[in-house]
C-alpha cells in the first residue's frame, strides 16, 4: 500500500493507528513477558523456570547451557519488575521497531540481553563472584533506550514518578548515571546494573557502527541490495459506468524498497512528529515527493 492510499490521508478518515500499530514484535515480547510470569505464578513454577532458564556464569557458559541467555530475558523477579520493564518496551520499543523494522528489531532486542549477560558475567569476574543468578528484560530495554535518544534526543518524555518531563537524552543519561555509580559504590544491584549497562553499550555499538548497522538493516530489509525498482508509470484501464477510463500514477523518483521505506517514515511522523526524523529520513521524504 503506498502513502497515498493510507486510510488517514483521505477527506473523513478514521483516527490513526495506535502507538503498538506495525510493532508486531513488541506485542509479543508484552505478551510473553506477561504469559510466563502469570503460567509461573498460578502453576507454581517460577522456581523451576528460574532453575532452567535464570542465567548464571556456572550454569550459562562452563555448563555449555547457552540457552540461558536468552530465556533470563523473559523472567521476571515480581510483578513490579514485570511492570517497570513493560513500561519501556511499550513506549520506546514501538519506535525503535519502526526505525529496524520488526526482524532486525527482534534480533537487536535479544542480542542486547546477551550482552547484559556478558556485562554481569565481566563484573562477576572483576569481583571474583559469581554466586548470582541474572533474569529480567532490562538489558533489552537499555538497548532501546539508547538507540531512541540517539535517534530522537529531544523527543520529551513525562515521567509519572517522579512528575517531571524530561528529554529522551535526559532520560538515558540519568538512567546510565545510575548503573555506574552503582557499580562504583558496590550498591546492592550492581550485576545488574552491570547488565544494564551492557545491553546499552550494544545498542549504542548496533545504531553507531556502521557494519553492525548494516547488518541489521540487511535483515530488516533482505531484499534491498537487489530489490527491483518499480515501473514509473503505469496505466489501468478500469470499467465504470459502461466507460473505460485511463489511470496514471505520477512518476516518481524512488524504488519500491524505497516506496516501503516512506511509508515507514510517515507512520512515524504520524506516531512520533517531524522532530524525530533523521537527516536521511528527511531527505528520502523529500525526494519522494517530488514528480
């Protein structure tokens, strides 16, 4: 469906797409999160989860059980540690999907949990302990929120507690500020917020580095490197009334993966405002509308 034809586009549209709208992937990850803890919770098996899935040094990588780190990430601690980390995933993953798309999303997401796991895992070496165990999605989440302040820094952000308004920049500088202190002082989460960090620092090195970034723009985009450009002008010959009338598209100046990439960019705009566009995305925009 080209941008020409979105619903909200047309004279008497209906409202716009919600903020989960093209965000298949982060209405999984809500729903998997919340699945597991409730089955954990009413079945009584959180400890046998806990048991197979938790990640630990011991059991993650001198037990060759690498499947640890990626089933930490859907474990959750209580029910407000399940919360907080909802939270962030529906407001700022949506976003972040929408820039990776889903694919490429997914993979970053759960990559940023393996290098949460690493983090911890380097601390623990630092310190010489390694009686702790690692679950929840916060790894993930710090990806995300870096690569949002990175793509939007001044996007404003209210926060309920505390009542303030802050900007996207402002938000992960805090947060990052937090976990090294932490761990400076020896705080009581400083694994933890040793994985935090670790799943921020992937995320950054995902957005920055431009093999890694193209990596994922590959797997978000498969196709791109010999996607075909679409006809610049097309004729359809449509019955109406007993007639036949002719149908022209306008020329246009972009190639269909390009095409699909412009429709991503106005659910954007229609979600987030112009303010969060980058430079590129402004200038495909602009290209795509001239004739």
């Amino acid at each position: 469906m080209g941008y020409a034809d979105r619903d909200y586009f047309r004279e008497g549209a209906t409202r716009p797409p919600g903020r989960l709208a093209g965000a298949p992937v982060v209405k999984g990850l809500l729903f998997l999160n919340l699945g597991v803890f409730l089955v954990g919770l009413f079945f009584e098996w959180t400890t046998t989860f806990w048991a197979f899935g938790a990640f630990t040094v011991q059991e993650g990588f001198l037990g060759f059980q690498v499947w640890r780190l990626l089933t930490f990430q859907f474990l959750h601690a209580d029910f407000g540690h399940l919360l907080f980390n909802s939270i962030a995933i529906y407001f700022f993953g949506a976003f972040v999907e929408h820039q990776l798309r889903s694919r490429a999303f997914l993979a970053f997401y759960l990559l940023c949990g393996v290098a949460g796991a690493l983090g911890a895992s380097l601390l623990g070496l630092f310190q010489g302990d390694f009686q702790w165990y690692l679950i929840g999605a916060s790894a993930g989440v710090f990806g995300i929120l870096v690569v949002a302040a990175l793509i939007a820094p001044d996007m404003q952000v209210r926060l309920l507690i505390p009542p303030v308004t802050l900007t996207m920049r402002q938000l992960a500088l805090i947060l990052l500020g937090i976990g090294v202190l932490t761990i400076v002082l020896g705080g009581r989460n400083a694994g933890g917020e040793a994985g935090h960090l670790g799943g921020a620092l992937a995320g950054f090195l995902f957005w920055k580095v431009p093999l890694l970034r193209g990596l994922l723009e590959n797997l978000g985009c498969p196709g791109r490197s010999g996607a075909r450009k679409r006809s610049t002008l097309k004729i359809r010959i449509t019955r109406r009334d007993e007639r036949h009338g002719k149908k022209l598209r306008p020329k246009s100046r972009v190639s269909g993966t390009e095409a699909s990439e412009v429709d991503r960019i106005l659910d954007k705009i229609n979600e987030h405002g112009l303010q969060v566009l980058t430079e590129e995305e402004r200038e495909l925009l602009a290209r795509a509308g001239r004739k």
